[in-house]
C-alpha cells in the first residue's frame, strides 16, 4: 500500500471521498467531504492539514485519515472535538487492518502524537491499533470520552410509546396535552431545501442563542460562519432538517437535525425562555422522533452528552473513545 500526504483537500474530490465513506464500517455524517472541508475553512485558522490517502498496489483509494496539527507535537482528526460528535479512519469495512498498518509504518520517525477522539464503541479502530501499534514502536491507550444515546425506533408510534416506561410516557403526554392548552394552536414544521435555507437557518440561530447565555457565547462570529457554510451543503446534499414549533406566527422552539444513512441525529436546538415552563422543546422532540418513525428511519441518535431529558425518550448509551498514538 502506498501512503501519500496531501497538504490540501485540493488533491480530493467530493465524489471519490463520499465513495470511499460509503463504503466504512460506521459511516458519519460528520466523516463527509461537507462536513471536513467546511470545518477546515472555519477552525484551521493556518494551521497545517495533513490529509493521509492510502491506495493499494492497484492504485484504487483505500483509506483517508485527514489530521491536522492541533500543536506543535500533536494531531487530531479533522472536524475537532467540540462540534464534531463522531470521526475515524475513513476505509472500507474489513480493510481497516491493513490501511492502519500501512499508516503506521508510514509515520515511522514521527514523534508527534496522534490524538483521536470520537471513536465509537464499535469502531475497529479500538481494538486494531493497541494491538498492533507495539510493532512499530508505538503505543495506543484507549480511554472512554463520553457517551451518545440512541434510540432504536420501531415501526410504529404507538409500539413507541408502549416502549417508554410509564412515568415517562406519562409525562410525555402531560406535556404535550400542557402546552396544547396553555398556547392553543401551535403548529409544527419542518425545513429541509435548500431553498430558503439561509432564512429558516437564521430563525434558528435567534432561539438558539436566545435559550441559554452558554448558547450564545458558543454561537460566535466564527461558528455562525461555520453553521451557515456546512448547513447549506447539507441540505444541498438532502442531510439537515430544520424542526420548528410556532405559535401565533413566531417559532417558540427549533432544532437542527442531520440525517445520514438511516440515522436522524438531533444536532443541536433553541427555544424561546418565556414558554420555557411549558417544556415547548419536547413536545417538538416528540413530533421529531415520531415523524421519524413514520419515514421508516431505524435510528434516533441523541449524540454527544447525557442530559435527563434524553433518557426520558428511552435510548440506550453508547460510548464514546478517546485513542492516543504516540512513540
């Protein structure tokens, strides 16, 4: 296998690299040609990229690691920690051995660490390279970072609901029979084109940053930028859906979902404070997972973080890895 370092994703094609994840063991919206060169554009700030591709003696693509220096002495995968949920070795399921050991024989010499995160519990990556790091004088420990539940949605709202344990779908549907009296007539929507996208994406923005002050601090001049670039590609590419519920003509809470290969991801979300007593952000979350019940999708991820108001909707936790790799 041949390994080569890119110094730019000029050298790569959307096509090739969306092929190539395709074809992945655990593919991630956040592994995309959208995704990676959007936060590249937004977070790199000069820092150098080094975007690893493996062929094969055939010459046909392998595998890709793009990395970038996060310091001096270490590298992390692109997409960062903060605002990517789950990245890897982007290779074809069961080719993942030898592409890492081609990737390790080719770093031999490197004193800089490779720092991974975002590894999921069923990544190959887990258990390939502390076993066979040592060969090339390396060593790769292995420490859980957090935790994402998920939900595995059945073919029916009502086998759904039957699923809950009785307080919380007690609770469910005291809210949502709450909020109803309490602001008669609202309404749910949802945003997926790219036709005015920009438009739905800034309504979600002013609830986002309206809902929390931590929210507001987070959405920054330089995050902004990066929601508004890698939002539009997703929706060009049919993977973002913007959620809504309104009341009297004005949104009073919104999320933004990715949906990537028979997964909708709730990414991130905002509502109005004053209903905030009225729990307006579940009762769109319930409105949320069932319409992705009725599209047939056969997962729920709630990503990154435990909050209670996840488990309420039952999903199971899994975890999430932290990989080192260094001499």
């Amino acid at each position: 296998m041949k390994v080569e370092t890119l110094p730019g994703f000029e050298g790569l094609d959307e096509a090739r690299w969306n092929g190539l994840l395709g074809q992945a063991r655990l593919p991630s919206v956040f592994l995309t040609w959208q995704w990676q060169t959007s936060w590249a554009a937004a977070f790199l700030g000069g820092r150098p990229l080094h975007l690893l591709r493996i062929t094969d003696d055939a010459g046909m693509p392998t595998g890709l690691l793009p990395l970038y220096d996060e310091t001096p002495g270490e590298r992390r995968l692109v997409g960062g920690v903060d605002v990517s949920d789950y990245l890897d070795l982007i290779a074809p399921a069961g080719r993942e051995e030898e592409v890492w050991q081609a990737l390790l024989q080719h770093r031999a010499g490197d004193a800089a660490a490779w720092d991974l995160h975002g590894i999921r519990a069923h990544s190959p990556t887990l258990e390939i390279l502390p076993r066979i790091s040592p060969a090339s004088g390396l060593r790769a420990s292995v420490e859980r970072e957090d935790r994402c539940p998920v939900l595995e949605l059945p073919s029916s709202w009502e086998a759904y609901l039957e699923r809950l344990s009785g307080k919380d779908r007690h609770e469910l549907k005291r809210k949502i029979r709450k909020l109803e009296r309490e602001l008669p007539g609202t309404s749910v929507r949802s945003h997926a084109s790219p036709e005015g996208w920009e438009e739905a994406l800034a309504e979600f923005l002013r609830l986002h940053r309206l809902s929390k002050v931590g929210k507001a601090r987070f959405m920054d001049e330089r995050m902004e930028v990066f929601f508004r670039e890698v939002t539009r590609s997703l929706a060009a590419a049919g993977w973002a859906r913007l959620w809504f519920l309104d009341h009297e003509g004005a949104a009073v809470a919104a999320f933004l979902c990715v949906e990537y290969r028979g997964s909708v991801d709730l990414y991130n979300s905002g509502f109005d404070p004053v209903h905030a007593k009225l729990a307006p952000g579940i009762v769109l979350l319930a409105h949320v997972i069932r319409d992705a019940i009725e599209r047939g999708m056969p997962l729920f991820d709630f990503l990154r973080g435990e909050e209670p108001y996840k488990y309420a909707f039952g999903p199971v936790p899994q975890d999430l890895f932290r990989v080192q790799v260094a001499p």
